[in-house]
C-alpha cells in the first residue's frame, strides 16, 4: 500500500498547479549533492538514495508524526473537549467517507491549544483543530471539519510532508554526519572546529530554505482551498461554511512557525465565500 500510495504521489506532483514545487525540490536535490560534496557517480548515487528515503519517510506514519509535532498537534486529553467535538467529527468524517470511499478508515482528530478559531489537516490521517474552534456553533465546526477532510479527500497535504519533513531529515543526517567526521579528526587539528561552525551555518541555511520550501508550496495550492470549500458545499455545509469564515475574519494565530504559515496560506475570506455563494450556498450577511 505504501509503495502505491509513493507512486500515487508522484503522479500527482506533476500537476499544472505543483510546477514551482518541483522547480524547488529539483533545485533541493542539486542543493544536496553540494552539501554532501557528490562529485562522482557513487556520491550521486548515494545522495539520490539519502533524497529518495527521506521522501519516503516523510510520506510515511512516521513523517505524519513528525509534522504534528512541528504544528503542536496534541492528542485530546479533556474529557469535556473530546464530548464536545467527538460526535461532530465522527458525524462529518461519515458523510466524507461516503462521498469519497477512498478515504483513510483511521483518521485521527487532535488539538491545538491556539486560541484562534481554526483547523487544519495534514499527511493522510490527521485533522487538527485549534481550542478557539470549540466556540463556535456545532453546525459550523463541521462545516470546518468537511473542510480539512477535503485536503485529505484530495491529498492537498502530501507537499507539505516532503518539504518540512524530508528536508528535516536530511539536515539531521547531514549534521550527524560531518560531527561525527569533524570529532575523529578534531585531535589532528584545530581547523576541523571551524569546520564544524561552518556546517552549521548550513544547516541553518538548510532550515532556511526549507521555510522558503513551505512557503512555496501553500501559496501555490491556494486553489486547493476552494476545491476544498467545493466539497464541504457538496456534503451539505456550503450555508456553514460560508458563516464560519466570516466569523474567521480578522483571527491570527497566535503562534509563530509552521501553523501560523498554514493559516495565512489561505486565500482572501472574501473570496472564498463569494464563490461558495456562486456555487449555490444560501448565504447571505447582514451589513
């Protein structure tokens, strides 16, 4: 199942809309045969397979894992928050499944303890919700939810996994490697400190550019987010959805980092309930 899925990914990498991502993770692996010093074949061959692990590892439990500890998603521990957003997620996730058969039978919901009305879903198998989103009423809460199993429905969030996670992974492997090498020979000479402060000053150009990675891939896939209010609007949510968003307006998060990254992927709310409202959506608000 995982190799096909691998596959599956690939196939979908090469939409119209992916063209920037894979102008990145092209230039990202030509990043690494300069980062690993690859000047032969068998330096290629070994950077190839390093780059072609990561990828995998990022698309598997493993890399989901990962990312939901990047984002600070937690497991639901309050057994007044599970009673509250348990039934509304297990009520969406039905009506998800059957308009699209195809997905996960183990989807999880966590939670994040922003303050900021919000969701999010990432790999194949997660659904996140923020604190601040248990205050608003049921009915919009799943329309949010139907949302974020949109992403997952459509894959949205495979990208994201190969760059935050699979860049992670190789710059731990780096790092790893040339301390190790820079400690055998630091007794020989002096020199090899400064070689060491050298490779982590790229390192800390590697998490750089993954930033510039993320950033790429969430504004490219903002047609993402409307396909996604499409298939909230077709399972019934599309009056819901529309209403939560105009209460989301004006909400940041209050972190930093790859969830406030996620939040101002979004395109303009305004946008995005006009075209609900071209879709059929009976909503319409007092001004």
């Amino acid at each position: 199942m995982m190799v096909l899925y691998v596959v599956d990914f690939f196939k979908r990498l090469f939409r119209k809309n992916n063209w920037g991502v894979v102008v990145y993770l092209i230039l990202n692996l030509l990043l690494l045969f300069l980062l690993f010093g690859a000047s032969d074949v068998k330096g290629f061959v070994i950077v190839l397979a390093i780059y072609v692990g990561s990828l995998a590892v990022a698309l598997s439990p493993l890399g989901e894992y990962i990312l939901r500890v990047q984002t600070g998603s937690k497991p639901i521990t309050r057994k007044e928050f599970r009673d509250r957003i348990d039934p509304l997620f297990n009520k969406v996730y039905e009506k998800a499944k059957a308009k699209d058969p195809s997905l996960p039978a183990n989807i999880r919901l966590f939670i994040n303890y922003d303050e900021s009305p919000n969701a999010f879903a990432t790999g194949r198998r997660t659904v996140c919700v923020t604190l601040g989103l248990l205050a608003l009423p049921d009915e919009e809460i799943e329309a949010i939810l139907a949302h974020e199993f949109a992403h997952l429905s459509h894959k949205d969030t495979d990208m994201l996994l190969i760059i935050s996670v699979g860049n992670l992974i190789i710059t731990c492997i780096f790092v790893f490697i040339r301390f190790v090498s820079m400690i055998v020979v630091a007794m020989a000479s002096r020199r090899a400190w400064i070689a060491l402060l050298f490779d982590g000053m790229l390192a800390g150009l590697m998490w750089v550019w993954t930033k510039i990675g993320i950033l790429l891939v969430l504004t490219s896939s903002r047609n993402n987010e409307f396909e996604a209010d499409k298939f909230a609007l077709e399972i019934g949510y599309g009056k819901q959805l529309a209403s939560a968003l105009d209460k989301l307006t004006g909400y940041q998060p209050s972190q930093v980092g790859l969830w406030r990254a996620l939040h101002s992927s979004h395109p303009q709310t305004h946008d995005r309930i006009g075209r609900l409202q071209d879709l059929g959506a009976d909503y319409y608000a007092k001004i």
